[in-house]
C-alpha cells in the first residue's frame, strides 16, 4: 500500500523534473548543435569512424560554466540584452553569460535537493506543505540571481554617480595642464583607482579602445552606455560636438565639470532637505513615546502615593 508521504515525495519529485526540463532541454539543443559544429569542421562523413580526442578533465566550475553556455537562449537578441544587463551590474567577462545561466540552473535545482530530506516532515504541517515548499523554493531560486544583479547594478550607478564630479574635475585638471583628452583618461583612471574602482575599470576601457584604434566618439559612447548614467550620455555627446565643431575641449570639459558640481549639491540639499520628513515617523513612534514616559512617570508615581 502506498502512503501518503510516498504520494508527496513523487509529486514533488516529479514537479522538480518539469521545472527543470525546459533548461535540461535548451542544454540538450546546446549540445545537439556542438556536435553539428564539430561535425562540420572535421567534416565526418556517414559511416566514416573517426577518433575522438581526448580532453582533460575538467573542473566542477568549467563543467558547470559548460552547462551554463548551453543553457543560455540561442536568439541574439535575448542573448544581446542579457549580457547589456550583466555588463551594468560590472560583470564583463565573456563568460558573464554562462555563469549566470549556470547559477540560475543551480539555484533551482540544488534547493529541491535538500529539500527532499525533509519531505516527511513539512507533510506534518499539512498533506499540501510539500508541494508548496518546493513551488517556493523554485520561484525564489528564479528570482534571487536576478535580485543580485539589480542590487549589484544599482549599487555600481551609486559609486558611478557619486564618483563623475571627482572625475570631471581630474579631467579638467589634466587637460588645462597640456596633456591631451586620451593621456587624461589613463591618469584620471590610476588616480580614482583607490576610491572608485569600477569607474577607473571603466576608464582603462576606454584607454585600451583608443589604443587599440576605435575612435574617441565611439570610445566614449561604448562607456556611456556600461555607465548607465544621463551624465555619461550627456559628456559623451558634449565631446562629440566638440570634436565635431572645433571648439577647445578644455572649456567643454569645465563647463560640464561646473554643471555636474551644482547638480550634486542641488543633490545634497534635496536629501537635507528630505530629511525632517524621514525622521517624523521614527519620532512619533519611538522618541516621543519615550520622552513622554520619562516626563509623566514621576508624576503619575507621586499621584499614586499621595492617593493612598
């Protein structure tokens, strides 16, 4: 006779499997097309009996990061957006992509695992505790390496926000001193290395891509849209007309570095400002409570001795 708990563990066994196949299947058609590919390029023919060579073994990471490549969707499109979005959250290896796939697939299969043990007693908390525990376990293993990402890009747009005043100043600074726009940005980046990392990484991009003959408009575009920032966009566009009319890239520089210091006080001042309403809520609920206990607690503690 099957029990009820037997019932359970297959039906959360069995709903583990169908949350799983869609990226058990994209792997299947990632692998599918790598045999095409290796197919095409040794150029095998029917019946041919052909020799595999032989790879060394490889890590649990590689392996993971394997199935992540083949897990990720094959449109461009798709594939396009996902790595703009890890490319703002700071991730900007090529295997950026793979990783996160290979994360998101970890993430909703290992909780399933380790919730298997523990089957017989959630069914002690209700014959349909299981079968919820799993469905919550797996949108919440959808959900968290998306909910990384967003944190981590929007605490990248923090440091980037907080770190373009001091980094137009240094820019004004060094081209007022003769140096050219190019060498200005490989000095601003090793003096902001210390306090801003990941603008100065952003910096040094764009140092190797005008070394490496991409021009200083698409240099600073590709940086305006790693950024993420209006600010960035809007220097971007500033030099490009510069360049584009021949006015003096200096007196550009300083007149958006004067633009971006009123903008961050006008900052400063509109969260001082904020400031008075945040801090009504915890008064009215914590201070004044206090402060009217110690005020009327002698006096209620007297009232009572002289009634009695």
């Amino acid at each position: 006779m099957i029990s009820q708990s037997d019932l359970f563990i297959f039906g959360v066994s069995a709903l583990v499997v169908m949350l799983m196949t869609p990226s058990l299947v994209m792997v299947a058609r990632g692998l599918r097309r790598s045999e095409r590919l290796m197919a095409r390029l040794e150029k095998r023919r029917p019946g041919e009996i052909t020799e595999r060579r032989t790879s060394p073994r490889k890590s649990v990471s590689e392996i993971m990061v394997d199935i992540g490549r083949r897990a990720a969707p094959g449109n461009p499109e798709q594939l396009s957006a996902i790595r703009f979005k890890l490319m703002r959250a700071g991730f900007l290896r090529p295997r950026a992509v793979s990783i996160y796939f290979a994360f998101r697939l970890g993430a909703l299969g290992v909780p399933q695992l380790f919730l298997l043990p523990f089957i017989k007693k959630i069914s002690e908390y209700g014959q349909l505790a299981p079968a919820f525990a799993c469905i919550a376990l797996a949108v919440l293993g959808l959900m968290v390496p998306d909910m990384y990402v967003a944190s981590r890009t929007k605490k990248q747009e923090r440091e980037y926000r907080e770190g373009f005043p001091d980094m137009m100043d240094l820019l004004v600074s060094c081209v007022e001193a003769g140096m050219s726009i190019d060498a200005s940005v490989t000095r601003v980046a090793a003096e902001m290395v210390d306090r801003y990392p990941n603008l100065a990484m952003h910096l040094n991009i764009i140092a190797l891509e005008l070394r490496a003959g991409r021009s200083r408009q698409d240099a600073w575009k590709n940086f305006a849209q790693r950024v993420g920032l209006d600010e960035a966009d809007s220097l971007a566009t500033m030099l490009r007309q510069a360049e584009e009319m021949g006015t003096s890239i200096g007196q550009t520089l300083r007149v958006f570095s004067v633009d971006m210091r009123k903008k961050r006080m006008l900052s400063a001042e509109e969260q001082a400002l904020a400031l008075s309403a945040k801090l009504t809520l915890p008064l009215t609920l914590f201070v004044f409570p206090t402060l009217l206990g110690v005020l009327l607690l002698p006096a209620i503690v007297r009232a009572l001795e002289l009634s009695q």
